[in-house]
C-alpha cells in the first residue's frame, strides 16, 4: 500500500466527492486553501496515476481524471498497513491503542461490534437461501 502525500489526499477527497475531473477543475478546488501552479497539480494527478489511484480519459484534448479506488478499500488498506507495521499484524493491540488514545470510545466499539453481528448474521441467512 502507498501512502498519500497530504496534497494527493486532497485531491482524492475531491475527486471522491465531485467525480471525474479535469486537471484545471482540480486545481481549482485544491488550490482554494494553498497557492498552487498547473504544473503542480498535473504532476500530483500523475503520481496519483502511477500509484493507481486515478486513471485519465480524454475529451478531445483534455484530460478527464477519475478515481480507481474507492475510499472504504483505500482505508482498509491503510488499516491493513498500520496493523502491519506499528501492531504486529494484532487488531486487537490496534483497536486497544485507538481506545486508550481516545480516537474512539468503547462505547462506540460497542456498537460496531453489534452492527457487524447483525451483518454477519444477514450474510449468513443469504447464504443459506443460495
């Protein structure tokens, strides 16, 4: 899994939330909240590119960028990879770490447990009609 840089993630989360885009449409938005060039934004569409995250099409001669990935499988990725690397593969240590660091409460932990039964539990009844 390749991380994102903090100006690629920005662009995934507008092309995320807008949908296929140009590079000029992009710049737009991004460069709202910091000074950016063309060159600078393309470049970032590029690397986003070659990291498969986004692919290209062409509109006569513009270049139309749109997400490969969604944000749920990019996450999960990310999570598969701090598991890996800062938790010794334990989602157990993981989880523990987010409540003791208060990202989460073990309220809400909860109730994601219960939400994953009641999917679990819908899952295996599907199976079980197929």
């Amino acid at each position: 899994m390749m991380n994102l840089g903090e100006l690629e993630q920005q662009v995934m989360e507008f092309l995320w939330t807008k949908g296929p885009a140009t590079g000029e449409e992009v710049l737009a938005a991004v460069g709202k909240s910091r000074p950016l060039t063309d060159s600078t934004i393309r470049t970032v569409l590029r690397r986003l590119e070659a990291k498969q995250f986004v692919r290209h099409e062409m509109d006569g001669r513009q270049f139309i960028y749109s997400s490969v990935r969604e944000p749920r499988k990019v996450a999960a990725e990310a999570v598969r990879s701090a598991l890996k690397n800062f938790c010794r593969g334990s989602l157990e240590e993981l989880l523990t770490g987010l409540v003791d660091h208060r990202v989460v409460d073990s309220a809400e932990l909860r109730r994601l447990a219960e939400k994953i039964s009641v999917q679990e539990k819908a899952l295996a009844k599907k199976r079980k009609k197929s």
